[in-house]
C-alpha cells in the first residue's frame, strides 16, 4: 500500500506440538480471495512464524490448524497470550471436523488455559457481516455435509471475546479442508467457499 | 487668673500647658498634611501602611518599600490609590512568577501547567491539598501535565506566588476515523477507545464498500471535535473536512494521506521522499518506528522531534488546528514494544489527538486566579525604583499613637500631682 503503510500478510503460526502445516495451500486461497473480493492492501505471499517467536507480534491474525494433539510450550504460550492482549486474534480450526477428536479436545482445552473458556458464538455476531452476509451463521463445509469425521453440521464456532471483540475463534467446521485448494480452482465453483475466510479478515483488520 | 503660689502648680502648668500644646499640634497636622507641612511629596511606606495612608488626604507621590509581590488585595489598594491621584512607585525585591493552567483535551482530563520564572530558580507546583511538582527554571517558560489537581495551582517562587484557579472539564465531541482496513486503522480505533474517546469510523474495505462504525454523520464541528485522516481514502472527503476545519474542527493527517494532493491546502508540509529514519532504541518502544520527517514551514509548530528530525507538527488553518504526523505503522508500537507498549500507544495517540481536537467549553473562573502577580505589580507602580530617603516618615499612624500616648502621660501627672496635694 501507498508510501510504506505495512501490507496485511496472512500469517500462519507455528506450533511444536502437531502438523501445524496440514492445509498448505489455504493462505495462498485466502489472500487470492481477500484480493479478488476487496481493496484491502494485502501482501501476495503468506508467511510462517513460530508461535514461541517474537516475532509473531508483527501479525496481529494469526492462524493455526493440525489434526494432532495440541499444546503450546511455555514460550508459545506466552507468546499467544501477549498478541491477544495486545489487541491481536488468533483464528484456530480443527483439520479433523470431529468434535470428539483428538485435535478438538486438546485445542479446547489449551485454549481454556491460556485464553479462558470458549463459549458458543451466536450467529447473529459482527463476524458474520463484516463482509459478506451469512444470517445463519458459519456457512457448512462440504465434510460436514458429506458426513465425514463426527457426521455433525457444527452450528456455531467457539470464541473467547475480549469484551464484544472476538480475540480467539475456534472452529471445529473444518475449514482447513474446506479451503485447502489451489486458488485457480475457484473457477468450477459456483460460489466461491472462501467467503467467511474473507469475512474473517475483514473482522480481524476492522474490529 | 491666679499665678502659682509654688513650684509645684508650675509643674502642673507646665505638664497641661505642654499637653494643650500638643493637641494644637495634631491639630494643624490633621490640617496640614505632612508633605504641605514639610514640602516634601514623597511617602515612603510598607504594604503594612496603607490602611493609614488611604485615611489621610491623597499623597502626591508613595514609594513601597517591598521584600515580596504584594497580595492581590494590596495591589488593588495601590491601583486604588494611583487612580486617586497619587504617583505609586516601588523599590524592594520581588520574584517575577507566572502560572497558566490549561486542560488537557482529552477523555483523560488532566491539565497542562505552564509556568514561567526568569531566574535560575526552583519553582515549585501546589495545588490545594499538596506539592504537585517541582522544575528548575532556565529562563524559559516550562510545562507540565499532571492527572488531577485540586481547587487552585500556585507556582512557587522562594516567598512569592502565583496561582491559577482550575477550569472546569472541557466537553469534546466524537472523533470521526478515515482510513482502509488495515492494522494502522484498527489500532488506532482501539487505542483511541481504551483512552475513552468517542469515536465514529468509516474504514473502506471495498471500492464503493465501507465498514461504518458508530453514527457516522455530517462533517461538521457540531458533531466532531476532530477527523483522523489515515490514508488516502480520506481524500474524497477532503473538502467537507477542509470546511470543518476552517470552522474550528481538528484534523490529524497521517503521512500517507498528507501525500494526498487532496489536503495540500491543510497539511503543514508536503511529505518529501527523504529516507525513513529508523529508531531501534525508540523511547516509546523497541518496535521499528520508521517514520517520515516533516519539514516544517513557516506557520507551524513542531510537536515532536526523533533523532533531529520533526516527526510531528501543527498548523492553524482559520479556526481549526491540523497535526501531521510522519508515521504510518504506529500500531507496531504497540504490538511489538516493550511491556507498556499498549498503554504507550494509547497515550501517545490520546496526546498526540488532543492537541488537534476542537473543545467546545472551557470555563474559566478569572477572577479568583492570580496568575501574573508580577506583572500586574509592574503594570500598576512601574518596574522597581532605588529607595528613597529614610528620612520621610515611615508610618503615620505609628508617630500620631507616640503623641497620644505623650499627651496622656502629661495630663495623668497633673492630675495625680493636683489630687495628692488635695486640690480640686
């Protein structure tokens, strides 16, 4: 953007515990959508950070997603916990789309450590029209529909607010899947399913 | 009449004849002011002596002699006395002390002391209840903002004061925030809210596409005290907030909407390509604060330096005040600073935006503040003049009690002496 006003740059964060890297083609589908669909100055290429890293700090959306147990190291922790309270979120999908998986309960509970308890979202939240429109709250994926993984259409997502802004999102949609896809294969689609990855952004940046 | 038939009623005589010459006396003084008495047309007095001076007939000339600014009472009676006629004039020492009080602009409160003493002093800041500060004084004026302050502020010069009474709040409008979506446009939202500004936004996500925050309504100093420009989706609006701001609204430009040719007329400088100064060891955070010097022009005034170079500046346009800014990404200060990056920011940006904002309401009780007691003093006797003689009567009142005193010494001995020897 303009003179030198920092780019918004898709972050992915970086975890010991599980494979952090298992939707590798999703942040290059997000930004090809955050660029199709807005002016939002957003950098062409993602990056991946380590959560124990300071330098996290630099990317105030950070996303995180795996099928493996998760847990944070002290510094991870630490780490996390300073970007949310500095005004940061951190958007947490579940690769697996099981609710009783082992990738959902150890999330859950890790982000009930650091962050405090997840509670439902209503889906009549902000986050739901910061962009486009979705009246009926998180759009289904097709696994869900398929009936794979826990044969359940999850209704809500999971959030911790910081007062009426979402400071951490979980999701056990399975949206890692949903869009793990080579951009140009938006073509066959008759609507594109990246738009609440989109609406996500635009939430991040605005709110 | 009957002499006396021995020493002893000449005595007495003489004590009543000498106390009927001492009443005559004051009498003709009474009559006869001293300076037509004598000739002379100067009283030299203390502050002390001016209930006694304002009872005799009008002075020609008073000189005080003074060890302090008197209060504002006495230097009433001075002006009351010089507009009565007579020449008022002062030698003596006194400490030259000034002091205004200003709120801070800001959800905040707070007020800015600004106070001024020529000499090398110290200078101690009161407020009603305790020492709120202290500051060495180099001959200019100095400021400082403190949180709260009780009743009055008095700067404090060795023996001598001056005080300001404290306003009452002042009333600020809603801050309205242009910008495209992004972190700088977030953060500066969110800083500007914790700080506890109202605060309304139209952040452009999409061509022809914004995200409204708040009421969003008419540019206008009714409804905003200041617009933060961010970047260049300001610049459609540039006319309606050129108007607000020559109506008396406040304006922040970041260095990229400066950029724009939209707010040439506002902006204190065209932003040059000059390399961006980088600061790692940055006061307000060890984040990159890269930023874009300004050059200042002629009617603007620098508001914040970095490494010699002015990083922030403000200009009067008519009735409004515009501040540019040479940063873009101050929200790295806040993500990626020290510990109290958070609370920096939102302080810096608080700050940094009362400076701009329109309020509409300060109250100032005028008549209860001394704020130049020096100068008042200069304005009513002239600056200090050498002492005069001390031969000239320093108090009246004190040599006329003398008299009376004598005079009734007298008449008590004739009196005792006339009783003891069994006359009437």
């Amino acid at each position: 953007m303009g003179w030198w006003l920092s780019d918004f740059t898709f972050c992915t964060g970086r975890y010991e515990s599980g494979d952090w890297d298992s939707a590798p083609t999703l942040p290059a589908n997000l930004i090809d959508s955050v660029a199709r669909y807005t002016d939002i100055a957003v950098a062409p290429s993602a990056v991946i950070v380590p959560l124990s890293s300071p330098r996290i700090l630099g990317f105030p959306l950070v996303y995180m997603t795996g099928h493996l147990p998760f847990r944070f190291s002290e510094s991870e922790r630490a780490n996390a916990r300073k970007l949310v309270d500095r005004g940061g979120m951190i958007f947490i999908d579940d690769h697996n789309h099981d609710i009783g998986g082992v990738f959902h309960k150890t999330a859950v509970e890790e982000i009930t450590r650091t962050f405090g308890k997840p509670a439902e979202l209503r889906n009549d939240h902000a986050i739901y029209k910061s962009f486009f429109a979705f009246p009926d709250g998180p759009p289904a994926t097709s696994h869900e529909l398929n009936g794979w993984g826990d044969n359940l259409v999850h209704k809500n997502l999971l959030a911790v607010m910081d007062g009426p802004r979402i400071s951490v999102l979980y999701s056990n949609k399975d949206y890692s899947s949903e869009w793990n896809y080579h951009p140009d294969n938006k073509r066959f689609s008759s609507v594109d399913n990246t738009r609440f990855g989109v609406n996500i952004i635009v939430y991040a940046l605005t709110r | 009449m009957r002499l006396p038939a021995n020493r002893r009623e000449w005595l007495e005589l003489l004590l009543r004849g000498t106390a009927v010459v001492l009443i005559a006396v004051l009498g003709f003084r009474a009559l006869f002011p001293a300076q037509a008495r004598t000739g002379s047309d100067l009283i030299v007095a203390r502050v002390a002596d001016l209930p006694s001076l304002s009872r005799q007939s009008t002075p020609a000339r008073i000189q005080f002699a003074l060890d302090g600014i008197p209060t504002a009472v006495q230097r009433a009676w001075q002006n009351a006395l010089k507009s009565a006629g007579s020449g008022v004039s002062w030698s003596g020492t006194a400490n030259p002390v000034a002091i205004v009080a200003r709120p801070v602009a800001s959800p905040q409160g707070g007020y800015t002391l600004t106070a001024y003493s020529p000499d090398t002093t110290r200078l101690i800041l009161r407020d009603n209840i305790s020492t709120v500060d202290s500051m060495s004084m180099k001959g200019q004026p100095r400021s400082v903002v403190v949180p709260m302050a009780s009743g009055n502020v008095r700067a404090v010069v060795g023996t001598d004061s001056a005080f300001a009474r404290l306003s009452d709040s002042v009333i600020i409008g809603k801050i309205l925030v242009i910008g495209k979506a992004g972190w700088e446009s977030k953060f500066v939202m969110t800083a500007l809210e914790e700080a506890g500004w109202k605060i309304d936004a139209i952040i452009s996500v999409a061509p022809n596409v914004a995200v409204a925050q708040g009421s969003v309504t008419t540019i206008d100093t009714a409804h905003y005290a200041a617009v933060i420009a961010l970047d260049e989706s300001a610049a459609t609006r540039a006319t309606a907030i050129a108007s607000f701001v020559k109506s008396g609204g406040g304006l922040v430009l970041s260095d990229l909407a400066a950029r724009s040719g939209a707010f040439a007329s506002l902006r204190v400088s065209a932003p040059g390509g000059a390399p961006h100064t980088s600061i790692s060891s940055d006061t307000i955070t060890h984040a990159e604060a890269a930023f874009s010097p300004i050059l200042p022009s002629g009617n603007s005034v620098p508001l914040e330096e970095r490494g010699g170079n002015v990083a922030v500046a403000a200009k009067r346009v008519d009735f409004g005040r515009v501040v540019q800014l040479g940063f873009n990404d101050t929200w790295k200060w806040r993500m990626q600073g020290g510990a109290e990056s958070v609370s920096e920011h939102r302080t810096w940006w608080s700050n940094t935006l009362s400076q701009a904002v329109r309020s509409r309401r300060v109250t100032v009780d005028y008549a209860q503040s001394d704020p130049s007691p020096y100068t008042n003093l200069i304005d009513i006797a002239g600056h200090p003049v050498a002492p005069a003689s001390p031969s000239q009567p320093l108090s009246q009142h004190s040599n006329e009690m003398l008299w009376l005193t004598v005079i009734g010494v007298l008449l008590f001995g004739e009196w005792a002496s006339r009783r003891l020897r069994g006359a009437g």
